[in-house]
C-alpha cells in the first residue's frame, strides 16, 4: 500500500506523485519488505506527447502503482500549472539509488533490457560497485511477443525483490503492464536506456545540463542524425500541451481575484 503521505498532481490527466527520491525509495524498500507490488511509471515531456497519441501506453503509464516526473520539464510546468512538484525523480538515478540501497539490504535484482554485451556489462559493473547485490537473473531485451510467457515465468522463479526494465518506450511499459502480475517481483522499474550509461555506451549529461533540463540537448549532440528531428517534435508538442492547459485555466484564476 502506498504512503498516503505522498500526495498525487494531476498533470494532462496522468497522477504524478509529488515525490522527493528519498520517499520514493523509501517506498522501493517498503514493498521489497512487505513483498507488495510497486510498479513504477516514469514521464518526461517526448512520453506524455507520446501517452497522448497512444492510447495502450497512456493506459499501461496510468495504471502504474507510482507515476514520477523523470523530465525537469515536467516539474517546470507543474509548477506553471498549479501542481508543483517537489523535484525530479529521473529514473536512471532511481535505478541508481534502488542499486545503492540493494547493495546494503542484500536485494536479489533480475536485469532485463540492452542489447547482449552492454547487459553482460551492466552485470559485470553492478557487480564491481555494488557487491552487496544478487543478480537473479539477466536477459537481453531481444525477444519476439510468443516468448513473454517463458520469460515471465523465468523472472517469477528467480525469487527476484526488483526488476530492471531496459527497453524503449511503449515496450517496456507494455510488458509490465501485461504481466507485472505475475511476475511475482516486488518491484518493477521501467530505466529505458539506463543500462547503456551503466555500462559506459552512453554518456550522460554533466550535472548543470541537467539542472538546467538540457538532458535531452546533450543526447541529441551526441547522437544529432537520430534524435534532434524526435526531440525538436516532441518538445514543441508538450509546450504547445502546457500553453493550452495554462490558457484553459486562466478565466478560473481571474474569477479568483
């Protein structure tokens, strides 16, 4: 059961927890404890236009036990709208936090995602920072729909207390949606291409980047072929989104005043 202590925002639709990473990880070893199931959602900006045109992913983010701001744009136009949220909870330093705590705790963690090497990396570098986890269990995110059956099967057996989910989005949500029940894991976390920072492929954007919510800019210089037509998109979308919501909430604030 989650803590009633953390109260929800509602954002374009979508209950977002106004959660700090300390709560949300003090949530993680809750459900590992109790061995109740706490299936985390996370939305930047690129997902919520996403969730907007796709009504599968909407209802599979939606329906997660927590929904989280992984964007700081997000929490900019929470705040813009009358919903603030008290910071950022990027799902890659959640995965990282989960790590650290896993590491003291003993937590048993299955990785699912990445390409063949880069997870046999991320098991290899778990393992050098955080000795103290068990590795349940790995398997590479290339897998066709008729083998989801097996393969959940495999991660239930492994006793895992979390399970990483490494795979783009609306994959990665849509297989925690369709089987979280019966997954018998704890807790389940969608990190998308976290395993690729892990594992040293990717790099991640220095701290004021990020302070500044220019993640995204730095991905899109280091990769600029593929992504800047996604990125330009998507973040004119979700202006376009916050403008709109702001301009439908002007006359209930004049009426206000």
């Amino acid at each position: 059961m989650l803590s009633s202590s953390i109260p929800v925002r509602h954002l374009f639709g979508i209950p977002i927890r106004a959660a700090t990473m300390e709560a949300t990880l003090d949530l993680v070893e809750g459900s590992v404890a109790r061995r109740s199931r706490l299936r985390i959602g996370v939305v930047n900006a690129a997902k919520i236009v996403n969730m907007r045109r796709d009504r599968a992913l909407c209802e599979d983010v939606v329906t997660s036990d927590v929904v989280l701001a992984d964007g700081m744009s997000v929490v900019w136009a929470a705040r813009l709208l009358g919903q603030p949220l008290p910071e950022r909870v990027a799902g890659i330093d959640l995965m990282m936090g989960v790590l650290e705590r896993g590491h003291r705790l003993g937590w048993r963690v299955y990785c699912l995602g990445a390409a063949p090497a880069v997870l046999e990396a991320v098991v290899a570098e778990i393992g050098r920072r955080y000795p103290g986890i068990v590795i349940a269990g790995h398997r590479h995110g290339y897998f066709e729909p008729h083998e989801e059956p097996r393969l959940a099967e495999e991660i239930a057996a492994s006793g895992a207390d979390v399970l990483l989910v490494a795979m783009t989005s609306p994959k990665k949500e849509r297989f925690m949606g369709a089987w979280g029940d019966r997954l018998a894991v704890p807790v389940c976390h969608g990190v998308g291409g976290s395993f690729d920072v892990l594992a040293g492929k990717v790099k991640r954007a220095p701290r004021l980047w990020q302070r500044l919510g220019l993640e995204w800019l730095y991905r899109v210089l280091q990769e600029p072929g593929r992504l800047w037509k996604r990125y330009l998109l998507t973040n004119a979308l979700f202006c376009d989104l916050v403008l709109t919501e702001l301009l439908r909430g002007l006359p209930g604030r004049w009426r206000r005043r």
